[in-house]
C-alpha cells in the first residue's frame, strides 16, 4: 500500500454474546504502527460503521487511511486476532504528508457540494461563510432540512460524510453513524462543538 492511499477493512468481530455499538467496539480495536523513520503513525481509521449480524457477530467497516512508510496492523483487543495487516510504501509520486486542514462542504440541496470558508471564527457552522456565495450557512441552509456534512481530514483526501438536520440555532446528527474519526479526537472534539452536536 502507497501513503496518501486508503482501503477499507471489513471484520466480523465475536463477542460472544451481543455486540456493542460500533463507537464501543472502536475501543477494542487495537492500532499498531512500524514507522520507518521510528516516530509516529503509519495510518488513521477515518471513520467506521457496522451492524450485528443475524449469528450474533458485528459487520464492522472501517475506512483506513496512510500516512507515512512502514507497516500498518490493527488486531482485535479480546482475541488478539489480526483483523488487517499493510505494508505502506512511499509510492512512485507520492506529495510529501503536510499539515492536515479540515475542510467542511454542504449538500446544496440539488445534488451538488459547497466548500464552507471558517476564516471568521464563527461560534458555530451556521456562521460559517459559503466559500462562492459568502452568504452564512445560516441564510443558506433552511431551518429543519437535512443535508449531508462532508468532512475532509487526511492523508488520502478522503470525504467522511455525515446526516445532519438544523434545528434553529444548532444542528443534529440524524444517523448515528459513521463514527468519524476515532484516531483524531481533537478534530472530532472540533466538529463536535462547531456543529453543536451534544
């Protein structure tokens, strides 16, 4: 596997009796990386969903992404089971890993995305400015309608999208999944507050 690249790892995890959620089961996944250089991580999950199987086991997915050269493994705390192992090269004309900025785009409502521009600290994402339109969020989005959040934060460029409804002054998410991204809390914290989720 090349850095900037990404896979998706699909599992069946036992737990022997009824699985938990996907957030809980993200906590008995084990993330271990061999970096060549010896400082870091070789990969992020950038989000995961899943549900329970008829047998009583839990389809998870998870959306894995490289970052840098070495060896990526992820293993099933309760077994011990290694559920993907991946050797991350760095590739033929692989960019350099920079500093990752999260970008935020909008559902338009008519099938097309709108990059959000938050250069004016907005409190929350409805202050935000519509990067072509500069009009806030809040005079584009309706109150009450539902669209879909696309969140970029990685190496690979890859979009993590979410359900969301504005109600008023905030917003909630409609589905609980995808949980998105479990190895960057700080971003997830991020998003968290700026959407005012709860």
């Amino acid at each position: 596997m090349e850095i900037n690249k990404a896979v998706m790892v699909t599992v069946e995890l036992d737990y022997g009796g009824k699985p938990p959620s996907i957030a809980e089961a993200m906590r008995d996944i084990e993330r271990r990386s061999q970096p060549e250089d010896g400082q870091g991580r070789t990969f992020a999950i950038l989000d995961a969903y899943g549900e329970p199987t008829p047998e009583g086991k839990l389809h998870l997915s998870m959306h894995v992404s490289s970052e840098k050269p070495g060896v990526g493994m992820l293993y099933f705390k309760r077994t011990g089971e290694q559920l993907w192992q991946a050797s991350i090269s760095p590739g033929a004309a692989a960019p350099p890993l920079g500093d990752k900025q999260l970008k935020i785009f909008i559902d338009d409502g008519k099938g097309g995305q709108k990059i959000l521009d938050g250069s004016n600290n907005p409190a929350n994402i409805l202050g935000a400015l519509v990067n072509e339109t500069r009009q806030p969020v809040r005079d584009f989005w309706p109150d009450g309608s539902e669209r879909e959040f696309t969140f970029v934060y990685s190496a690979c460029g890859c979009p993590v999208k979410v359900m969301v409804r504005r109600t008023g002054q905030t917003t909630v998410r409609t589905k609980d999944l995808p949980v998105i991204f479990p190895d960057d809390p700080a971003v997830a914290e991020s998003i968290r507050k700026l959407m005012g989720w709860a």
